[in-house]
C-alpha cells in the first residue's frame, strides 16, 4: 500500500482513542473554541443556517473558518479540519455572495449541464473562504409539497433529481468520479437526506419527548416524519438518486431524521450499511444530521452507540460535544462499539480528506475572495433564473410589449430576501435588503424601455399597459415551512388596484412549491412561477420582456 492510503494507516496507528473520537466529532462554530479544536482533535466544524461571522463578509468568513483549520493544524498529529456548510442555492450564508435559484427551480431547467456549472461557481465562492464540504445536493424526491424542503429538491420524477444530483456532486468537486485533491476548489459535496425524506406522510412528524430542541418551533406536520411506503417504492424512487451521485464520486452521504416504516435513518444498519455501502458500493463517510442521533433514544450513549454501529462515521454534535467524547468513549472501553469500527469510521473520514487534498504537504492557495458574488457568477444565477421561470398560463398575455407603460406592485417585487427564500444569510431568511441582489423592479427599471411606475407611488396609476404583481410566500425553511394550506396569499386590494390600472395584468409567484392560487388569480391575463430565483431576480425580468423565451418547466405538478 502506498500514497495516501499507506499514510492514512500509519495515521491510524498512531492515533490514540481520544483522537480518533476527535475526528468523529463535527461541532458548530459557535460551540466551540479553536484552543479546543486543537485540543480534542476535532474533525469538523460547521457553520449552521446563519453561522456567520460579524461583520458578515467574505473576508471574515476566511478568517472564522482559518481560525479553526489552523487550530486543528497545532493538534498532536495535526490532522487537518474539515469545515462544512449549508451551500444549497450559493455560499448562502454569506452576504456578498451570488444566490442562485433553489433547487426546485434549478429542477425547472431540465438542464444537468447548468446544474454542474451552478454547483461549479457554487464550490468556488464556498472554497475561497476556506470551506471544502458543502451539505448539498439535497436529493430528496418531495412527494407532498406541504413539506417545508420541497424546494430544496429538484422535483418530483426520480430521474430528474438523479440527474440534477449527481450533475451538482460534479460541479462541487470540479470533475466526474470524485473530488480533485490538486484543485483548491473542489468541495465536498453531500447528498441527503438519506433515505426517503421526501416519503414522509403527512402528519408523521413526531416531537422527541426527551429532547427539547425541537420544541422551540411550532408543531411541524412532516418533516422528519415517516415515510409508510413498501421497499419497492423506497428503492425506485428514493434510493435511485443515491445510485447516481455514489456513481458520480460522492465520497459522503447525510442521514435523514425521517423514518421507515418507524425506524430511524440514523439508526437503519440495513439501509446504511447492507444497501448504501453493499449494494450501492458507497465507499465513504455518513454524517449524522444536526443532533440527528440524539432522537433515537432517550439516553444519550445508546444513541452513539446505535448510530454508530448503524452505519454513521461522524456525528453532527453541534453543542455538546463534551457529552459525545464522555459516550463515546465510554462505548469503545465497554466494547459496545468495537475499536475496528472505531478505525472504519476514522479512516472514511481521513479518506475524504485526502480526497481533497488535505493530507498533501503542499496545499494550493484557496480561490481569490474577489470570485464571491463575481460578475460572471451572478451572470450565470441570471441564466439559471431565465430557463427556470415556467408560463402557467396566458402565453397571449407575454411579453411586455417594448415601448408599454407598466405598474408594478406586490410584496416580492422590491424584496431580495423573498425572492431568496429560506437557507440566505439566515436559517429561515428574512424579507429585506438581507444581501446585495438585483431585483425584478430593478432589472425592470434597467431593461425596459417604456415607463416603469410603482404601485404607491402616487404616479399616474390611471391607466398602464401592463401590470406585474409579484406575490410571494413568506421565507421559511424546514419543518418551519411546512402548511397544511398552500393558497398563495394575494392582497386583494393591491390586485384590484392593478387590475383596474392595466390593461393586462401578470402575476409572477415567488414560491418554494406549486401553490393553489386564490379565485382572484382568475382575472389575471398571465400566471408566472419563477420558484425562489435568488439574488437575480433580473432573469425574471429577461423572460417578462421577451428578451428570452418561456423554457421552464414543472418539477412538480401545479395543482
Ligand atoms: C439541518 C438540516 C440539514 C443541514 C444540517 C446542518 O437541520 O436538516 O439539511 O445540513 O442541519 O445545518
């Protein structure tokens, strides 16, 4: 044995017990203090939703996540850190950075191509601040878009998000067939939930009576629920993107905090092992989702123990990581966890690192922070928006005429943080100028010919030509997101107002799923869904004005 794989042995060999739990561990930024990276051996670190830094800027990032890399280097063996991040639509943590279009509208494209090159900029922007693993693609297959992560898929048919998913896993790493340890861009990528997070039935979400994180939110509906469906269709439709991104060269996998038939994912040895490892040939680490172990029983060791000896190499223990050590530790003295699964675990984990790279002596300079939110990226998030925004009807109704005068109004029309949606800048997002974007007045105002007025702006609301009203759902992500009611909230007022000031009158819907549109919606001329199109709602506006054709279509049916 030589290369790599020889120094990872040798590593194992030298490692003492405690520093081998070290690297199982995976702790949130905010819990924990480089000195104690160093000291402990941590083997990852995380940015939650919204774990950034104050300010929030590309450089501070570099410099939070240097801090820990760099605390990890003075360990005893200095093993390097592996830091993650949430890039699902962009480094979208990160104000300045570009935002694409969340998944369900990359879904709309139809186009895996795009997809790679979306997730290619995506990996650039995250590794110029020093991060090399992105929890991203979500792969999951929505069946009820009552689910709060509907968008975070890319639709409803198993080969699109195959497709999609595996194209994402290639954009991230920066080539087919696995990360590339000689570029610094190449990131990590992790597709998830496994398995079946998009097969839950509604109403099987089921709060964790032991554990009260999960009490800080509103009773969720589904997410993390169960997913009732026999084996067949849990392999056809669920595990079939799986297939494709382990083909593609994912070197880790997340679990789902969902069930099967009432079995936890972080918990199922048979999924975990015999089917991802046996049967897809899944050669590297699962990670736990954040505090995903802590739901399988109520006593904490049980959980390490059973996650463990299940099949997942690191633990996301975003705060108590000290308990994790004590437990874990614990296991391994007891043999409740055997010391060869132990050095399974750890040299999965050292395997991907050396994937990237970090193993190498001589490690190339990160991409230069100038690439974040880049001209070329932003140009690209455009394009993505243009081929994802669907005609739902009124084709007679499109385009904007050049020289007509228009009125635009609605709540999402002026408003970068709706039209990002949830997982930008914060865990749930916000409404507001959150991040620097361009939005679809804006692009309005710069690309149209004709007069642009403001529905409010006591300008000549007579009479237009055209009005756009943009109604959007509120931010949300996860179980936050999940509604038992998906009318679109349109203000009645402001669409009569239109209404009676237009002559033609356009809806464009900023959603994260298909909605039911309420009866008013019946008298406008053109319903267009443009799902969450991120910071460059311009791509919007290319389409509206006919400098570009109608071309998405459905991931998911609109009712
Ligand atoms: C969240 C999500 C998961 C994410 C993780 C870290 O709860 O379930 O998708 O990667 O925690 O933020």
């Amino acid at each position: 044995m030589t290369g790599p794989a020889a120094s990872i042995e040798h590593l194992i060999t030298e490692m003492t017990p405690a520093e081998k739990i070290g690297q199982m561990a995976q702790v949130e930024k905010g819990s924990i203090t480089p000195e104690e990276v160093a000291e402990l051996g941590i083997g990852s670190v995380l940015s939650g939703g919204g774990g950034n830094p104050t300010p929030n800027d590309a450089a501070n990032w570099a410099a939070m996540v240097g801090e820990m890399t760099e605390a990890a280097g003075a360990s005893r063996l200095g093993i390097p850190l592996l830091y993650g991040v949430d890039g699902v639509h962009g480094h979208n943590n990160l104000r300045g950075a570009t935002i694409f279009p969340h998944s369900i509208g990359l879904g709309a494209t139809g186009d895996p191509d795009l997809v790679r090159r979306v997730a290619r900029a995506t990996a650039i922007e995250i590794a110029a601040t020093g991060v090399r693993w992105d929890f991203a693609p979500c792969v999951a297959v929505p069946l009820d878009p009552r689910w709060g992560r509907t968008y975070e898929g890319f639709g409803r048919d198993p080969a699109l998000v195959a497709a999609m998913g595996a194209a994402y896993v290639e954009g991230l790493h920066g080539r087919p067939g696995g990360p590339d340890p000689d570029d610094s861009s190449s990131v990590l990528a992790c597709p998830k939930h496994y398995l079946g997070d998009g097969a839950a039935a509604w109403g099987s979400a089921r709060r964790v009576p032991w554990n009260d994180w999960w009490d800080l939110w509103p009773d969720w509906y589904i997410d993390q629920g169960d997913a009732p469906i026999g084996e067949e269709e849990l392999r056809a439709v669920h595990l079939h993107p799986y297939r494709a991104a382990v083909a593609a060269g994912s070197l880790t996998v997340m679990a789902s905090y969902s069930s099967w038939r009432g079995d936890k994912m972080h918990g199922h040895r048979y999924l975990l092992e015999d089917v991802l490892r046996g049967e897809l040939g899944f050669g590297g680490l699962v990670v736990s989702d954040w505090m995903g172990i802590d739901q399988l029983d109520p006593d904490y060791r049980t959980c390490v123990v059973r996650s463990v000896n299940a099949g997942v190499d690191m633990v996301m223990v975003p705060i108590e990581y000290r308990r994790f050590f004590a437990d874990a530790t614990a296991a391994v003295a007891d043999g409740d966890i055997s010391m060869e699964r132990i050095d399974l675990a750890v040299r999965r984990i050292l395997t991907a690192k050396a994937a990237l790279g970090l193993l190498d002596i001589a490690k190339p300079d990160p991409p230069p922070l100038s690439l974040v939110g880049s001209a070329a990226h932003r140009a690209l998030a455009r394009e993505a928006v243009r081929r994802s925004v669907v005609l739902l009807r009124g084709e007679e109704a499109v385009p904007v005429p050049a020289a007509a005068s228009v009125l635009v109004g609605g709540d999402g029309a002026d408003d970068i943080g709706l039209q990002c949606g949830g997982w930008t800048i914060e865990w749930q997002g916000a409404r507001g100028a959150i991040t620097p974007g361009t939005t679809l007045l804006e692009a309005l105002r710069t690309s149209h010919r004709g007069p642009v007025h403001v529905l409010g702006d006591g300008v000549p609301e007579s009479h237009c030509d055209v009005g756009i009203l943009v109604a959007s759902e509120e931010p949300y992500a996860e179980g936050m997101g999940d509604r038992p009611d998906l009318t679109l909230s349109i203000d009645p007022a402001v669409f009569h107002q239109m209404r009676s000031a237009c002559e033609r009158l356009i809806v464009v819907v900023y959603s994260g799923r298909p909605m039911l549109l309420p009866p008013i919606a019946d008298r406008a001329d053109a319903i267009v869904a443009a799902w969450l199109p991120g910071t460059e709602a311009g791509g919007v506006a290319d389409v509206l004005l006919g400098r570009h054709p109608f071309e998405g279509r459905l991931p998911h049916p609109w009712p």
